[in-house]
C-alpha cells in the first residue's frame, strides 16, 4: 500500500426500527397487523387512557382505522378467536383505552408483590405515600401540586409496592384517583385509616387552614 493509498473500511449501517409506511406509497395507510401492534405498544407505556382522536393523532391514521384496531386488540386480548385470554386487557374507561391486569390475575400480581424483596422508600415516596394516605381520593396532579414536583415515578413506584391503588377514573378529566390498600394498613400496623395519626400538631400553625384541611376527617 502507497503513501497516497487509504484502507478500505467497512462501515455497517446499524439497524433502526423504521415506519412501516415508509416503504409504501405516499398517503397509503398502515396495513391493519401492524396497526394493532402500534398501538398495543403503545396502549403499554401509556399511563393515562388514550382515547382513538388521541390515538389517530399520533399514528396520522383515521379514526374509523384505529377503533377498527383498538377492538380487533381487545378481542384478541380476551381470546375472543379462540386463543388464550392474556393476563391483561384494554378497558375504555374515562374516555379512553388503557390497559389493565385481568381480574382474573389479580392475585398473582398480589403474591408477586408481597414475595418481592421490600427495600425502602424514598423520602420522596414516603412523602408521596402521606400525601395520598391524608388526602385519598386524589388525582396524579393534585398531588404533584402538593409536592411541587413531578410525582410519575413515584407513584409508580408505590403501585408496584402494593402500597396505592387505583380507585376511579374522572369521567370529566380522565384524571385516575388513588388511594391506598390494606398492604398499606397491615405495614403501618392500624386497622383503618382513622387510625392514622393527625398531623395538624406537626404543622407550624396547628390551628391553620392547612393544618385542618390535611388532617384525617372522623
């Protein structure tokens, strides 16, 4: 080899997830397998339920297309051709999808949960888990409010402590509202949550409007 001469490098191009629809003609929308798969992964991550607008919105696919998939999903998911129902499934609620453990599964769930080895909580979960103990039902926002930081991790955190629960969804908001379990109980060691101590004597002012609004109603 020359002065002049270069090596030859080989430069393999890495592999990329790409969008389907780019390998078809312009404005040709997505063939329906790869729709529900779509939107299965994104029914997964998602944590508030997604309704089909929103749904459309992201996959720039009509929304005759995505409720025609979203109910292809949930049947296939209740086994509804002949398969095995999974472990989990899609419920509208709240005006949206969003996907749920099946009822049926709730107990491994439970038994997973309370045979994981427990660590312990952060402070910032800790001062989740009271927000949420004193302030029960009450919404994702609410309680980032009261914190004043954002609280997604944390809560999930909880719910996979078996320490929250998801009580109800807003049919106004779609906001979910939480509260905590009898897991919670039996840790703290009380019967009910009446049996939480009142924090208004740790307040600055124990007499404040704060102070009364937190404080456990009997």
């Amino acid at each position: 080899m020359t002065h002049d001469e270069q090596p030859e490098v080989e430069i393999q191009e890495s592999t990329v997830s790409e969008d389907p629809r780019e390998s078809l003609a312009i404005n040709e929308p997505i063939n329906p397998e790869s729709l529900q798969g779509a939107i299965e992964a994104i029914l997964m991550v998602a944590e508030v339920p997604l309704s089909l607008v929103h749904l459309a919105t992201s996959l720039d696919t009509p929304v005759p297309d995505i409720k025609q998939a979203v109910l292809a999903v949930r049947d296939d998911f209740d086994g509804v051709n002949g398969t095995r129902p999974r472990g989990f499934e899609i419920r509208e609620v709240g005006g949206g999808w969003r996907v749920f453990v099946r009822e049926d599964y709730e107990w491994a769930v439970r038994e997973f949960i309370s045979n994981e080895n427990p660590t312990k909580l952060s402070q910032a979960a800790l001062e989740t888990l009271a927000v949420i103990a004193y302030r029960q039902p009450i919404a994702r926002g609410q309680i980032a409010s009261i914190r004043g930081v954002n609280v997604d991790s944390v809560v999930r955190t909880l719910l996979s402590r078996g320490l929250i629960t998801e009580l109800f969804t807003d049919s106004e908001t779609g906001a979910i509202n939480y509260g905590t379990t009898p897991t919670f109980l039996e840790t703290l060691g009380i019967n009910a949550l009446e049996d939480l101590p009142l924090i208004s004597p740790y307040l600055p002012d124990a007499n404040s409007e704060l102070g009364s609004d937190i404080s456990v109603s009997k």
